[in-house]
C-alpha cells in the first residue's frame, strides 16, 4: 500500500564522508561552468543547434545520480547535464557533441546531449519527446528483475510531463511489474512558458504516486544533500525489490527553455529572488563552511581545477575535425540478408534467392 507523499526533512552531511562532499560541489561545478562555457560558444556561434541550461537545477541533477551505483541504469533529460558527467561522461565529449564534431559521440548526427553509453558508463541516450524514457526505463528495468540482476534505473522527468500519457502507462506499468525504477520528477515551477498551476491542479505532483500504489516523496530539488538522502533511500528501496518511488524535487529553471527564450512569462523578479535565495551551490559552500568546516581555500581549488578541465577540453574541441560527408552512411544501413526471414511460400522463397521478381507478385508496378 502507497504511503502518502512526504515532504523529507532537511538533512545534514547525509553520511559522506568529507572527500566524497567535496566531490558533490566539484560536480556542481564542473556541470555549471561547463554550461557557461558553452553560452560563450553558443554566442560565438560555434554551437550547433539550441543550447539547454539547468542553472539553478544542478544540484537535482547531481545529488541523484551520485546515489547510483555504477552498475545502474541513469535515463537524462537535456537539463540533467550533471547525472550524465556523474556517470563518466567528459566534458570535451559534451563540447564536441554540442558543436558537431566527427569525433563526437554521435560523429555530428546529434546535438546537445543526446547521447548514451549503455556499454560502460550506464546511461540512456534521451530522446526529446517528454516522458517517453518512463515507459523505455520500464522495460529496462524490468529486465533488471526477471534477470534477478540487483540493478536500479533512474529515469528524470519534468513537471510538464507529468501530464503525458507516457509518463502515466511507463510509471503505472513499472509499479504494477515492481520493476526497481526511481521516476524523479524537477518540478522546476515551468513546462516551457506554462507555470506548474496551470498544467495540473494537483497540489503536489507527489501525491499522484498514491494512484499508482506507490510512495512519493517531495524534497527540496536545491539542497544536493537532501536529494542525495532521498534518491539513495528510492534507490535501496528499488534494489530490495519493493518497486518503483516517485520522487518531486522542488527547484527553479532560472534560465529559458533553450538559450533563445526571453523568459518574457516569468513574473519580474522571480529569477532574482530565486538566485538570491536558492542557488544550489552557493547554499551547499555554506552548508561546507558552517557545518564540515571547510574553508574557501579548498573551494577555490576545486573551481580552479574545474576553470583549467574546460579551458583544456574547449581546446581539444575547437581543433576536432568536422564530419566526413561519407560519415553520414556510417551506421546507417545494414547488410541486406540472403533472403527474407518471413518468406513462407516455396515459389516465392526461390525467387527471391535468385533475385528475381516473383510471378505471384504479378507485373503492375503501382
């Protein structure tokens, strides 16, 4: 039976240990400047395509992935640029990929972070149709339970999706399956220009778990601890085989949809009080400061390291070759079989395996 949803308690250094807290703000970080970054090279039109920013949403992205073993299965979405370099991706890949390059992950075919490891590093290429990825992550991890694999999947969503008949089918299925998936909706107060109120009148996207005989959760999505804390618990939960957990973190899109949107819907003043109040990372240096006792020095050195990581990959994308326009074929096309598989009439069969035109096909060629 689905216990109503909760809204988690602040927590505190939620267990770590002091190196593996620091590696949440080097994350942190790392997934903030690497998308200032890539503003400066959108402007210098060196980017292809649109450019997607989770300023404001990082520590959503990164405190939940950093719950997930190795061996687990992470599913983005383009604001979740964060859980993808948790699981391993590199910035001078996601650079590359943004602009297009031969030697990126999808050799230029694709932009932004629409790609995927599921070989190594354990996580999904996304596709751009909101909510689609629940019921796929379904079928990942139902896999996972019938092959009694103590695999987990994590699959991100935003509020607007919620809304989608995939988001229902996918997380309705994967609970009734107990398929071991955690669905983490970033309830980030906008579905493009639409606010949360007035694309569902649920009060809390949490409480929906309850029709879905599962437990839901609302935390607070900028506080990276307390998304850590919640995501491990889904995430242990899912392992034991108690099934799926939805989690709602509450945080802000400070930026536009893409890096076009003038945000011109936000009500003025949102943005800053917002920033002011609730950026991710300067609430964790504090949370460092006050209670781990680590001093500006230490931060400074990892924001340093972070500055000279982008500076080295920005120059080994700059100088990747553009595609080759065979490339394009590359991964394409297979080839043909000997025959059909499913060709069940002899004469028909026989044709086909000289490669010739069969009589029963006739000779009208509409």
């Amino acid at each position: 039976m689905a216990s109503s949803a909760t809204v988690s308690p602040r927590s505190s250094a939620a267990g770590l240990p002091r190196d593996q807290l620091l590696e949440l703000y080097y994350w942190m970080r790392l997934t903030r400047s690497l998308e200032e970054r890539l503003v400066n090279l959108y402007r210098q039109t060196k980017v292809v395509g649109g450019l997607f920013r989770s300023l404001g949403q990082e520590a959503c992205a990164v405190g939940s992935a950093y719950a997930l073993r190795r061996e687990d299965v992470l599913s983005p979405l383009i604001r979740n640029l964060g859980s993808m370099l948790v699981k391993g991706a590199t910035p001078v890949e996601v650079l590359r990929q943004y602009m297009a390059k031969g030697d990126s992950p999808t050799r230029g075919r694709e932009l932004n972070i629409h790609f995927g490891d599921v070989e190594d590093r354990n996580f999904v290429g996304q596709i751009s149709h909101l909510g689609d990825m629940v019921p796929v992550m379904a079928g990942v991890t139902l896999s996972f339970r019938m092959r009694k694999q103590p695999r987990v999947g994590l699959v991100y969503v935003g509020d607007g999706a919620t809304s989608t008949g995939a988001f229902h089918e996918g997380i309705n299925f994967a609970a009734v399956q107990r398929c071991p998936l955690v669905v983490v909706v970033e309830n980030n107060c906008y579905a493009y220009s639409t606010p949360i109120d007035r694309q569902c009148a649920a009060e809390r996207l949490a409480d929906k778990a309850a029709g879905y005989g599962i437990p839901g959760v609302r935390a607070d999505g900028n506080d990276v601890l307390e998304v850590y804390r919640v995501t491990r618990e889904a995430v242990e939960r899912a392992r034991r085989g108690e099934g799926v957990t939805l989690l709602e973190l509450m945080t802000y899109r400070r930026k536009g949809h893409a890096e076009h949107d003038n945000q011109s819907y936000v009500v003025p003043g949102e943005i800053e009080r917002w920033a002011r109040e609730n950026d991710p990372l300067d609430r964790y240096a504090t949370v460092l400061s006050e209670t781990e006792g680590v001093g500006p020095d230490a931060l400074t050195a990892l924001d340093a390291r972070v500055a000279d990581e982008i500076d080295r990959a920005t120059d080994a994308a700059e100088s990747s070759p553009a595609p080759e326009a065979l490339d394009a074929l590359e991964g394409v096309y297979a080839d043909p079989p000997r025959m059909p598989v499913l060709w069940y009439r002899e004469g028909v069969r026989s044709a086909v395996d000289r490669h010739e035109r069969p009589a029963s096909w006739g000779t009208h060629d509409g």
